[in-house]
C-alpha cells in the first residue's frame, strides 16, 4: 500500500505519470477505486451517486477511461462515458448538466507522449482541491478493485455512452453574440496541436462568415515527437504561417484544449498574460461585466495597472488553476488567469477554457473592429508593454534552497523592495522588473519567471535566475 502511494501523488492539476511505466491499467483501476471509495464514504453531497468520464486523444486513453467506468460501475455509481474524445472543458460542463458528484478527464494536458494523467472535476464543474485529493490518495489501495464489464454495465444502466459535445456546442453558441459576429469575415487560423479540441469551433461558429482554417486537428499520440503545448518553441509551423500568410488571428489549443496562447498577424506568438488583460477589457467594456480580477502569483504586472484604471479588485492566487476556481465559486468574478493559458470566465463554470477564451477575443475583435495585433498594441500604448519570459530549467527541484534565493539582496543592480513566498520565490524590484523561483508540481524541472519592460533586460534577468539556480 505504501508503495501504490509513494507512485501515485496527485500534483497542481491531477495525477500524471509515464504510460506503461506508473500509469498501468492496474493502477489507473486503483485510483478508480479510491475514488469510488471517496464517493460512497465521504462525499459530501451523498445524495449525488452519479459521475462523468472523458478522455482525450492520447494513447490508450479511451481504453484507460472504459476502465475508470467500469470501476465506478461496480460501486454502485451510474456512469456517463464519452462516446469520443473531448476537451477538458467539455466534460465539466457536462458533471454540472447532469448533477453529477465529480467528473474524471483521462488526459495528461500539455506533458510529453509518453505521459498519461487523471484529473478530478467538482460537482461545480472546477479542479478538485487538495482536500479532495488527499482523501482520494488516502484510499489507494485500501479496498479491493471491484469492476463491471462495460456492456454488462451498460445494460444494467450504470453505464450511459453519451455524446457531451452536442450541450457544449449549444452553450457556447448562446455564450458568444453570435447574431454580432454573423457578418464579421476575419480570417482565423487555430492550431489544435493534435489534441482533443478537434473540430468543435467548427460548430460553434456555423453560419457565421468568420473564415476559420485548421491545422493539426488530426489524432497524432506522437504529437509530431513534440508535446501538445501552446508554447513558442512547440509553435514553429504556427508562427511561420501566421507571418506567410493573411490571417487576422491565430488561436492555439493545449492537448484537452482547456489552455490557450494566440500569434498575431506577422507571426508573434503572444503569452497568455496579454490575452487574460484582453479578455478583461473586452468583458468589462463591451460586455459591462462586473467583479474582480484574478491573476496568479506570476502574473503580469500589467494587470495590476489593468485593474486600478477600471476600479476592480484585484486578487492574487498561488500558481494552479484550482485556486483561482475555488475564487470564481467564492466570489464575484469578471476572469481569472494563469500564466500558462488557462482562463476562467463569467457566468460559465469554473474551469478554464481555451476554445471560448479564444472565441471571445475574436468577439472583441468583431465589437472593437480590429485585428487581434491591432487589440494587442492598443492595449500596451494604454497600459505598457511588458516582456514577461519563463524558462522551465530541468533538475531536480529537490536540490533547490528556496532560504538562499530568499536573500537576493538585487537583481542586475535594481534593489528588490518586496519578496512573495507563498508560491516559490518572487523577488520585486524598485523598477518593477521582478524574478520569480518555482519548483513544478507535475514535472522535473524548476520554472523561472523574469519580467521587464525591455526584452533584453528580461532575458538577462532570467539569465541571472537560472545562475541561482545552477551556476554552471
């Protein structure tokens, strides 16, 4: 038992391991289990006896969730089973649309081929918590693994193959302004990096004159020997089209589709940072939503700015999406973001989405009348531009002395004034460039974050960081 534990820790978003490796079909029923355990014991919401399951486009992941179905199956708990891969998203809305207890999404995101993953959804359709987590890992191995074949399952009722994209599409569709957009003819090229967003905005956009261009949206496991991850250097071809040919945006999906980036027209990629300050002004502008702002621990300083010109409070979260889901439930919320991609947005569940933040920036493109660079470059003359770079240093995050980090006095000769340790290490400086330490919670390797109002400056603080860190 100890050992089943010491191989499965669930970490920021989920549990994700090496396919054939730790994440065996063996321990994928163990996890089942413990969550079934967690259902039938401690669910606090007892009265729920039902849960959904998806998969994304990964190797062997439709058969790793048949077998997760067939588990609940066993324990009494009625099951919905994706009839197809799908987004992350996808299937949160639908444990909210059928009042199911919790949602379980086969994917292992943006990691490499080799990895699979197991991610827990709440009952309102967000991250499941540390404490959900901790209990659900306190079961592994605990009770013997019960399962039900699936056409056994399916005939007995515990097991419903369903189609959860058909609710989606027709939700997002009433979400957008669509009868806005109708006549808008921008031309928008979205790169799904072989992941599980597949065809969806084909549908959502239907009848409208937006031009939108696929690339990538086939079934690849291999993922082009790359990782399905809407970062620059995974985005070569995405770029080079963006500056080749004439589209007005360039939207890139994660593997389960619940992170965004976007390029601009000439070929720029665009962090998410700009796109979470975009979707802001956009919602409270043209949309007039009310409610705070929220942004993680590494995020810009530009929404800091964002934030006091439109008198919205402004809250700052650990890094994890969960955190700034468990905001969206708490509180009044007009969005909220991470670094990596992932956006929550109003009057929706709180879970990141990457297809409808994307389609919201085109919305503001069709209410702004301009393209997606035009958007972008009218935000910083307002706001400032800022250059804000991450380098994900692989080592073992172990060796790292958070306490010796704690006492960089400067970085590059500007005096750090403030230091912020709730998650990892963030080193403020006088001229509000900053630096920022963080071991990952899913990965080998340290993440150092640099941010300045020059490029040059960010690269060289970033340079410095990672000498901090590893002084070879």
């Amino acid at each position: 038992m100890s050992d089943i534990r010491s191989q499965i820790k669930f970490g920021t978003d989920g549990w994700r391991a090496v396919i054939s490796d730790t994440f065996t079909f063996e321990n994928v029923r163990i996890v089942a289990q413990a969550v079934a355990d967690w259902i039938n014991k401690d669910n606090p919401q007892f009265y729920l006896k039902s849960a959904s399951v998806g998969y994304d486009n990964r190797f062997l992941s439709a058969e790793y969730a048949q077998a997760f179905a067939e588990v609940f199956a066993a324990n009494g708990i009625k099951t919905y089973l994706s009839d197809t891969s799908l987004p992350t998203p996808t299937l949160s809305f639908g444990v909210v649309g059928f009042s199911n207890v919790c949602g379980i999404m086969i994917t292992a995101s943006h990691n490499p081929a080799k990895f699979n993953g197991i991610k827990i959804k709440t009952a309102q359709g967000g991250a499941a918590s540390k404490d959900i987590t901790n209990l659900v890992e306190s079961y592994l191995g605990q009770t013997p693994v019960k399962s039900l074949n699936c056409p056994a399952a399916v005939d007995q009722g515990l097991v419903v193959v369903h189609d959860f994209k058909k609710e989606y599409v027709k939700f997002i569709r009433g979400y957008l302004n669509l009868k806005k957009m109708k006549t808008a003819k921008f031309k928008v090229l979205a790169d799904i990096m072989h992941g599980s967003g597949r065809d969806l905005m084909l549908y959502i956009l239907k009848g409208t004159n937006i031009k939108l261009t696929l690339m990538r949206e086939d079934v690849n496991p291999g993922f082009d020997g790359s990782k399905p991850e809407p970062i620059p250097e995974c985005l070569e071809v995405m770029m080079a089209r963006m500056k080749k040919e004439k589209f007005d945006f360039g939207h890139v999906l994660d593997g389960d589709a619940d992170r965004i980036a976007a390029v601009m027209p000439g070929g720029e990629f665009v962090s998410p940072q700009k796109i979470l300050g975009l979707l802001i002004l956009h919602l409270v502008r043209n949309r007039k939503v009310e409610g705070g702002i929220v942004k993680t621990l590494c995020g810009t300083t530009m929404l800091d700015h964002i934030a006091q010109k439109l008198g919205r409070k402004l809250y700052e979260t650990p890094v994890g999406f969960k955190y700034i889901s468990d905001l969206m439930v708490s509180e009044k919320i007009v969005a909220g973001g991470e670094e990596a991609g992932g956006m929550g947005l109003p009057n929706y569940i709180p879970e990141r989405d990457g297809t409808l933040a994307g389609l919201l920036l085109l919305e503001m493109m069709v209410y702004n009348k301009r393209n997606f660079k035009q958007l972008v470059e009218d935000m910083e003359r307002e706001f400032g531009r800022y250059y804000y770079l991450r380098l994900d240093y692989t080592m073992d995050a172990k060796k790292i002395d958070l306490n010796k980090l704690r006492t960089i006095g400067s970085v590059l000769g500007k005096k750090v004034v403030a230091l912020k340790d709730s998650d990892g290490i963030k080193l403020i400086c006088e001229n509000e460039d900053w630096l920022m330490f963080r071991p990952s919670g899913t990965e080998p390797l340290v993440r150092i974050y640099a941010e300045s109002k020059s490029l040059k400056r960010s690269k060289d603080i970033l340079e410095f960081g990672r000498q901090q860190v590893d002084p070879k």
